[in-house]
C-alpha cells in the first residue's frame, strides 16, 4: 500500500488497529433479522473520509432514507464559516487502554478528550 511506503521509510510503527468509521446496527426484531454494516473507508471512500476528528465537530453522520434506500448523510450541527474546517467525531470505542492512549487527538477544542477513542471496559455493551 503507497501510504505505508513513507512510514516504514522514517521508522515509523502502526500501533493501532484499524478503526471503521461508522457501524450501522439493524435490530434483533427486525423483520429482515440482525445484521450490522460495518463502513470501511479503506476500500470506497466519499467526501466523508477525508474530514478529520474533533471533540466538538462541526458536523454529524445520520442515517436518512434517499429515493427509498438507506444512506448515511453528513450534516452541520451549527452554521459554519465560509473557510471553518468541516470535522465530526469519530466515536471509535476501544476495551484497550494503551490503544486509547496511543489514539492522541489534536482537535484543540475546550472540551477535548485528549483520544479520537472512546475508552469502554468489555462489560458494558
């Protein structure tokens, strides 16, 4: 893979695992039966790939229904600024704790979490 060629390049490790963006959950009690999509923008990426994270985003991913198919759709939270940067929160969730460490968030918001990773014990879900 052309990104990885830099990296191995300055001696640079990959020491985390790789996050999907967004996860969609369809029901136990759904007619059609469980299911989950996992979106992976590694393999065909829109507009969306390419907004970075931050602890307050100026925007979100919603899941709306277009021409009768479902699609996931980003939209601001706010008005935003002719040249603000458009970012939304990842809400990746690890059980590891040096993961999360290692996942350090440069947002620079007031309300930074200081991890682009959400921190979860095993028993919660």
């Amino acid at each position: 893979m052309q990104l990885n060629k830099p990296k191995k390049m300055v001696g640079l490790k990959h020491v985390l695992a790789d996050f999907y963006n967004m996860t969609l959950e369809r029901p136990m009690d759904d007619p059609r039966g469980y299911g989950i999509l996992f979106v992976d923008a590694s393999r065909k990426a829109g507009f969306g790939s390419c907004l970075s994270h931050s602890c307050t985003p100026t925007c979100e991913v919603k899941v709306v229904s277009f021409n009768g198919e479902l699609t996931l759709a980003l939209v601001t939270l706010r008005d935003i600024e002719q040249g603000e940067e458009l970012t939304f929160d990842y809400n990746a969730v690890t059980e590891n704790g040096s993961e999360c460490m290692a996942a350090v968030c440069l947002c620079g918001s007031s309300k930074c979490r200081h991890s682009y990773l959400h921190f979860s014990r095993a028993d919660c879900f």
